[in-house]
C-alpha cells in the first residue's frame, strides 16, 4: 500500500496500533476509514499472494458448480466453487494458502483446484445462494402451502405421512442429509444436532466437546430431512408424538462410521441428535490419551494383577470408555478371555467378545455381567456401574480371580468409594478390591499452527487463587519435573494460547486430550474406606501420598503447550 503511494509509512503504523488497540484487523481499519476500497484491497493481497482475485458480487455461479462443494464445508472454511473448465475447478477462497482443504475438495470432486482470492462479502454474497437453490428445490418437491395446509383429520395425517415417506426418497432430501453426513465425519464431529425454532432449522455440531452453528434450513425441510433420518436408522416415520432411537451406518473412504440416532417432540416439531462412533479407530495409547509417566507406572502395575477392580470416573463424554479400551489393547492377548458387557459398544475389538445391553428382553449390565462370569473370563469390562445390583456383581467379580474394568460417574477418584457405599457396597469389599481409581475430563489441545505463549500477570495468579492454590501448584510442578526447583513464581512461567486461524476455524483449538488424576488404593486408603470417611479425607491422604490432582495436570500440559488454563478452568471448575 505504501508503495502504491495509498498511504505513507507513519499513518500505516498508526493503523497497526489503532487495529491492534481495538482488536480488530488493519484491512477493516483500512476499509473503515476510507483508505481504500474492497476490490483495491484485493488486488493488492491477490499480488503479495501470487493468485488471482475474484468478486463473487458480480458473478453468476451455476447451481451445479456451485454443488460441487457442500455448503456446511463452503462455510466453515470460507470456500466457495464459482466456475469450471476441463477438469479445473475454481475455487474462491478468503485464503489460498489453506492447502488442507484445496486437497479435501480435490479428493472429493474428483478435479484440479485453482485457488482465487475474494473478499468475506463477496464470500457471503456467495454463499447465499445455496439457501435459495436449496429452499427453490425443496419447495418444487414439498408444494409448500398444499402440503402444510393438513387440517388434522386422520385422513389429512396418514397422506402427510405417506408424503413424508415419499420425500425421504427423493434426491435433493437424501442430498442434504448426506451433505450433513459427509460434513461431520469430515470434521471429526461426535455430534450432528438438528434443532426446530419457529421460522428455521438450526444444524449444530459438536466439535471437541463444543457445539458450533454449522448453518441454518428453511422450515419447510424438518418434515424432509426428519423422514430421511428415520428411514435411515429404521425409525417410524408416522410417530411424531413420541421418542425415538435407532442406528444406521455410513461408509466412506477408509472409515465406517456408526450412528446413533434420536429424535424427541418438541414444540416447534422434532429435534434430531446423531452420536457418531467411528468403528474402524484403533484404541489410541495411554500415552497418547496425556497420561504422565507417574500415572502409567501406577496403571501398569495394578493391570498386572490377575483380580481386582479398576474404575474410571468423570461426567458423560469425558472419555472414560476410550481410556478403558486403551487398557484393554494392552491387555489384549490369545492367553486371557476378554469379555464386555456395553451401552453402546463404541470400537469393536479383534479378539474381544463384546455384548450388548438390551434394556427392552431385560438384558440390563447385571444380567450380562452374570452370564459372563459363566463364560470363564479373566478380564471382564462393564460399560458403566449404575446400580446397586451392578455394583454388587462387579465387586464379586473383582474379588473372586476376574480383573474388572468399569466406569462411574463422580467427578474426583476420591469420590467413586462414598457412590458405591452410597448404592449399598459393603465397605469392605470395596477396600478389599479395587485397586485403582481414575478421574479425567478432556481439554481442546492448542492449534499448534496460531498458538502464542505469554506470562502470567499478578493479578491473573491472583484472580486464579481464589479457585486454587498456586502455591500448591508450584510445589507439585516442580515435584513433577514439569519447571526447575529454583523457580519460585508463577509470574515467569510460559504458557500458551491459541490465536485462532483457518486451521482450528479461528477457535485457537484443534483435538482434545485428557487430564487426569490417578489415585492407587493403598493400605492407608483402604483404612479409610473400611471407616467410611467421606471424599475429601480420602483425596487429602491420596494428595499426601503423592497424587497429582486433575486441575494440577491441566496446568502442567498448559505450561507445557498442551492446552490452556482457560480450558482447564472450564472442565475442572466445580
């Protein structure tokens, strides 16, 4: 800009300070300001990048080309198909240099990609006509006004039905749903939400433990895309009153993906959730899952023994079943009988027999569990404890020669004794056979593409020991090797956090790994537990015995680069 004689040096640097006091990017502050306008801005980015520019402002797309690529991935990475030649498609973009998904898009249409530089508003100016090609489509396929104009009548509803179904067959239906599909499994989604409100369908997924607006349908769809999900996992497309839940499965290039399907009433219609479980991911390590050296060893040692029981706690989606396949990888070999008893089984295992639970024939984790111990297993892993009779069977097991693996929700290790004498566990049987007890939640690993590292000011470490106890923290840190014993201040401390990018879709944040905190059940616990002393005496003298707490992992792997303190204060907060 300066060379194009557009602005001088000293009011250039000027609007870097400006942009960077208000938090926003000197090309807005640039544009705000009147300094130049969008189409020059272009032309000048286009060359410093060595790519051609394009405004999709004044262009017409044809519907065809612009379906090339699915509107949920054209938004979340700012990508919009805009013409095709031979086999090379063009492909505008807010940046060229996202090689990530230029090859995704490639893979997937199967054509060369030349990249052009657009600006957001002829991106958005862009976008918008998929909205209306969809909504155009769908309207010819629904007769809007005809077909929502049921009178309620027994007759009016069975046609509605029937045309439901009919509509769960045609191309753009199963096109959206498929787009939907495709998407989340591209994204690593563990979940794909469809949400009814007044005038709109709002399509949500949850990545990394986040839900994020994906895009938003015309109304006139829920009736569709709802049908096509139910036809899909075998669900009854005339019951609207009702819950529901089913399965279906989806292959695609290199993974097969299970999911499991729910639908519930709500006021504006039916709200869809699909839980996706890649069937074809290996167990990943314990290392790999952020365990420490410290809490390996403990797990190693206890594993080895041929009885006894090891609980892994944490709230819903923390991870628990994940790390209890991992343990189940290392034990997994042709001289021991491994057994599961699950709801759902989410990996399927060589070598492991793998039941499921099947509430409606009473088949419930008790049931399964006694007809396992007569199927001579050595290693046994119960999907979750949630009653008595569960917690029973599981502790007999565990005392009589079986290595029992199982989950619990609490939200320490020191918590999981007080729940089973609270479901009606003899006390000394719990002190008698669990050997070790883990609580974990996840955190959303840093981009490693935009992560920064920045020190802690006196008053943040201020603000943090009102939730904890910094001086605690140093002690374990430098215990733990994490930081030299010579340091004595937080305040010089490096951590890190993400600025966001096109990576991690400007969230600073791309996959999770676990925190964890890993309590052996010595003879001094053991004590306690036969005495029925509550939590937190339980937790002091595992603390004293050497165990590094939950949220003092988190900040070892912040300190570390892992993740950051926010998400550690997120997930360990209580």
């Amino acid at each position: 800009m300066i060379s194009s004689g557009l602005v001088d040096i000293k009011r250039f640097k000027q609007i870097q300070t400006d942009a960077k006091n208000k938090g926003v990017s000197v090309e807005n502050l640039l544009l705000e300001q009147g300094l130049i306008d969008s189409s020059k801005l272009l032309e000048i980015q286009g060359g410093l990048l060595g790519v051609q520019t394009i405004d999709l402002r004044h262009i017409k797309i044809p519907r065809e080309i612009l379906n090339l690529v699915p509107e949920p991935i054209a938004r979340r990475h700012n990508v919009l198909a805009f013409a095709k030649e031979g086999q090379v498609l063009s492909l505008a973009m807010t940046d060229p240099d996202n090689l990530q998904i230029r090859e995704f898009i490639k893979k997937t249409s199967g054509l060369e990609v030349k990249p052009f530089l657009t600006t957001p508003e002829g991106l958005e100016a862009g976008l918008s006509l998929y909205h209306n090609n969809i909504e155009e489509e769908f309207n010819k396929i629904l007769g809007t006004e005809k077909f929502f104009s049921t009178d309620g009548s027994a007759a009016s509803l069975a046609g509605l039905n029937d045309q439901l179904a009919s509509m769960a067959e045609q191309i753009p239906v199963i096109r959206v749903v498929d787009t939907l599909i495709e998407y989340a499994i591209f994204e690593k989604a563990s979940d794909i939400h469809l949400e009814a409100q007044d005038d709109k369908v709002v399509v949500r997924y949850r990545i990394d433990g986040i839900l994020h607006d994906v895009m938003s349908l015309p109304k006139v769809m829920l009736g569709a895309i709802v049908a096509r999900i139910k036809v899909l996992s075998n669900l009854k497309i005339d019951e609207h009153r009702l819950p529901q839940d089913g399965r279906f499965k989806k292959e695609t290039s290199g993974s097969k993906v299970a999911f499991r399907v729910s639908t519930i009433p709500v006021f504006d219609g039916e709200k869809v959730v699909m839980r996706l479980l890649d069937e074809t991911a290996r167990p990943m390590t314990l290392e790999e899952l952020g365990f420490s050296k410290k809490s390996l060893e403990i797990i190693a040692r206890n594993i080895r023994k041929p009885h006894g029981a090891i609980l892994v706690t944490g709230p819903t989606g923390s991870g628990k079943s994940t790390t209890l396949y991992s343990i189940l990888s290392l034990l997994n070999t042709r001289s021991v009988n491994i057994s599961t008893i699950e709801d759902p089984i989410e990996y399927r295992m060589s070598g492991v027999n793998q039941m499921q639970v099947n509430p409606k024939i009473n088949l419930t984790f008790a049931m399964g569990l006694r007809a396992l111990l007569r199927q001579d297993p050595n290693i046994i892993m119960i999907g979750e404890i949630r009653d008595k009779e569960t917690a029973e069977e599981a502790v007999h097991a565990a005392m009589t020669g079986h290595l029992v693996l199982s989950t619990l929700h609490t939200n320490s290790a020191a918590g999981a004794p007080p729940r089973l004498l609270d479901m009606g566990v003899e006390p000394f049987l719990i002190a008698s056979t669990v050997n070790v007890l883990a609580a974990q939640r996840l955190v959303r690993q840093l981009c490693k593409n935009c992560m920064v590292s920045y020190n802690l000011t006196g008053e943040q470490i201020e603000e943090l020991s009102k939730h904890f106890s910094m001086t605690d923290l140093l002690r374990i840190m430098q215990r733990e090797g994490a930081i030299a014993s010579k340091v004595n201040s937080l305040e010089g401390l490096l951590f890190f956090k993400g600025q966001g990018c096109d990576r991690c879709s400007n969230t600073g944040y791309k996959g999770r790994q676990g925190i964890y905190e890993v309590m052996e059940v010595t003879d001094a616990i053991s004590e306690l537990i036969m005495k029925r002393w509550p939590a937190n005496a339980i937790e002091a003298k595992a603390v004293e015995q050497g165990m590094v707490q939950l949220w003092q992992d988190g900040f070892i792997k912040a300190h570390m680069g892992v993740t950051s303190i926010e998400e550690v204060l997120r997930v360990s907060k209580e």
